[in-house]
C-alpha cells in the first residue's frame, strides 16, 4: 500500500486536535491521581489507618488501569473496522462525563461503603475510555504524516502528556491553596467538575478533522474481520516487545506524579506546595522535550533516543530520591524535572511514531493499543500501590522503590534492544 499524497496543512489541523484532545482526556485522568495522594484516603476510607488508606486510594486508582487494555481491544477493534475519528469522539465523551461524576461522589461519612464502589466505577470508565483514547489519537497523527517527521508528528499527542498533568496539577493547586476544612468539603470536587467544559473544546476540535488517509485507503480493500486476532496471530513478538518497553516508562511516570506527591507529603511531611510546584515544573518542561526526542527519533533512529531514556532513568532512580530526601525546594524541583523531561521524555517522545511502526493499518490501531495498554496495570496502576507497600517494608526508607525502579527499567532496556529500528519503513 503506498502512502496518500502528503497535505502538510491537514497534517497540522490533524496534530492539533489530537493534541488538544489528549491533554483534555489526560488532565481527566491525572486529577484522579492527585486526588488519591491527598485527600480520597481520607474522605472515602476513612475507617483504616493512615497506610491501609493510603494504599486503598492507590488501589481505587489502579482500577483505571486494569481497564485500559479493555477499552484498547474494544475501541482497537472498532478503530480498525470503522476508523480513528469515531473512537476519539466516543472516548472524549466518556472520559469527560465519568470525571464530572467523580466530583460528585458523596463521601464514606455520606452513604457508607457504597462511596469508595462509585468511585471504583467512574475510575474503570476513566480507564476504559483512555484505554481506546491513545491508538486512535496517534494513529490520526502518524498516518496522516511523512516518513521524515513521523516521530515529530506522533509526539505532538503524546505532549499531551505533561500538557494534561501540567493543567490538572495547576487547577487542583490552586483548589489546594483553600484552607484544609474547604479543601476537603468541597474543593477539591472544582477540578473534576471543571472538566465536563474542556470535553465541549475537545469534541468541537476533533470533528473538524478527516479521517486518516492510509484508513481511508485501507477500506477500498478489505477490513479486518477481527482485528485483534490478526494482530496477535501476525505481530506477537511486537506486542509483547512494545509491552516490554512500555513498562519503564509507565512505571517512573506514576511514580513521578502521583507517588511522589504522597511520599513528600506524608514520609517528608513537607506542604502540598512544595512537591505540586516541582510536579508543575516537571510538567511544563517535558512538554518542551517530548516533542524533542520525538523529532530526535526521526535523525538518530526510535531505538537509540528510547534507550538513552531507558538508560538514564535506571541510573537516576537512587539520586531521584537522594534529592527528594533533602527536603529542599530546588532539589526536589530538579529531581522531577531530570526524571520526567529526560528520562521519561526520551522514551515517550519517539513511543507513539515506534509502537505505531510495528504494526500494518488494517490491525494498527488494534496492536499498537495492546502493546501500550497491556503493560499499564502492572506498570503503572500498580506503581503507587507497589512503592507504598515497599515504603511501609523498609519502614520509610526509599531504596526498595529505587531498586524496584531500576528492575522496571532493566525489562525496558532489554525489550527496545530486541526489537526492530523502524524509523525508515514505509507503513503499510
């Protein structure tokens, strides 16, 4: 199948909407994690003691995550068999309305045990809309770009990223600055709320653009019958490859932006400002870097700028909490900043343009969503929970969760280096 002509403003519409689409879906996802590390512990589980709490927040979190490879066989599926347009339309509406709903759970002292099972139910539609959300974005953004700067376009959507963590970070900032009492009563439900306006932006956005051109092509042929299955019968080592490298990225993520908030807050016994400031930073820089190593993948090649993450990330896991460790504002601020704008960049500029490259239109949307999804329970739904428990084993000490973050990088490291380079191939 050869490429459709090139439409260099299309393009730039397409990376646009998928962009604004993604940080729209993200910021949704994100406030939960916050919320988890500052106040869901204490107005849903109240009845535990701090840790026991603490964990059951993180628990209530990972739910979102055991539902996104669901939502990416199911939206996979009917992204490859209908196409990407429809399935970020559906996405962006269900991400929106259950985020709306979990700023209207009432609390455990409310109606008892049925609050913490509302909020289990939002979080697995959360999980299961952002589960489809990512294939299709970054397909509309790959298929629709050249060769050259697949790696550029496809990062764009994946800048979303720290674009989403940056705005749900700042508006739930801004709520946490209340005092303590109105924080807990109310406040922190604004931000949630908030997000049922960003879904009108996103859907106005997103059905002003065309379908892919390489679908659009595709479907003059013959569609898969069960994508899925043709993309596991046909493309097995990638999946579970792209699974291998996603681990690492996944894991440092979570552990930079939503355990850290609690490990500063309650281990360090530092103000909510302090480590929400360094996450806003952190935030706001790697939006500037993914797209660099995105564009970087492009010249050097997916493997090498996904490798130098891998690499740089197992080796800043020790010093990551040396500086938290500290105390120190700058310190702090620097750690996230190196973790999540290197480390975690260099690997998540150039993943959506490589996982897409791994797979043929027709089952594209379908393995590209099973090699990313399929890791983020065990990544990064498990990530805060893992880190607590490790905290609790060493009795606050935090050289287990450096251990276990070097492990996680160590399985990345080796599945980028198994895998095939495929910056230079044509899609078909």
């Amino acid at each position: 199948m050869n490429s459709p002509a090139y439409d260099p403003k299309a393009v730039r519409r397409v990376i646009l909407a998928s962009f604004i689409g993604t940080t729209i879906e993200w910021y949704d996802f994100f406030l939960y994690g916050t919320a988890s590390a500052l106040v869901l512990d204490k107005l849903y589980f109240p009845t535990f003691d701090p840790t026991a709490a603490k964990m059951a927040a993180f628990a209530t979190y990972a739910v979102g995550f055991f539902a996104r490879p669901l939502g990416g066989v199911v939206f996979g599926h009917f992204g490859d068999r209908i196409g990407r347009k429809s399935m970020l339309v559906t996405t962006l509406l269900l991400m929106g309305i259950a985020t709306f709903f979990v700023g209207l759970v009432p609390t455990y002292e409310s109606i008892g045990v049925a609050a913490p099972i509302l909020l289990v139910v939002l979080r697995f539609i959360q999980g299961f809309g952002v589960g489809g959300e990512w294939g299709g974005a970054v397909l509309m953004a790959v298929e629709h770009s050249q060769g050259g700067k697949r790696g550029l376009s496809a990062s764009w959507p994946q800048a979303g990223v720290p674009a989403g963590l940056l705005l749900s970070t700042g508006v739930f900032y801004a709520f946490a600055s209340l005092p303590e009492d109105q924080f807990l009563s109310w406040g922190w439900r604004v931000p949630f709320l908030l997000g049922i306006l960003l879904v009108g932006v996103g859907l106005f956005i997103r059905l002003s653009v065309m379908e892919t051109p390489l679908f659009a092509k595709a479907l003059e042929t013959k569609v898969s019958k069960i994508p899925i299955l043709d993309a596991i019968r046909e493309h097995p080592k990638n999946i579970v490859l792209a699974m291998g490298a996603r681990f690492a990225e996944n894991v440092y993520f979570y552990i930079m932006s939503a355990f850290v908030i609690s490990y500063a807050t309650a281990q360090l016994k530092l103000p909510k400002s302090v480590v929400l400031n360094g996450v806003l930073a952190a935030s706001a820089v790697e939006f500037c870097t993914v797209p660099f190593f995105g564009w970087l993948s492009d010249r050097l090649g997916r493997r090498p700028v996904y490798l130098f993450g891998a690499i740089f990330s197992a080796l800043f896991a020790f010093p990551f909490f040396w500086l938290l460790d500290t105390k120190s504002s700058a310190a702090i601020m620097v750690a996230l900043v190196c973790g999540l704008s290197i480390g975690h960049a260099a690997m998540y500029g150039p993943q959506a343009a490589f996982f897409s490259e791994l797979f043929g239109t027709k089952v594209r949307y379908s393995g590209a969503s099973l090699g990313y999804q399929l890791s983020s329970p065990f990544a990064g739904g498990l990530a805060p929970l893992i880190a607590t428990a490790l905290l609790k084993y060493s009795d606050g000490d935090p050289w287990p969760v450096a251990a276990y973050l070097v492990a996680c990088a160590a399985i990345t490291i080796l599945s980028v280096y198994l895998a095939a380079e495929t910056s230079q191939q044509e899609l078909m």
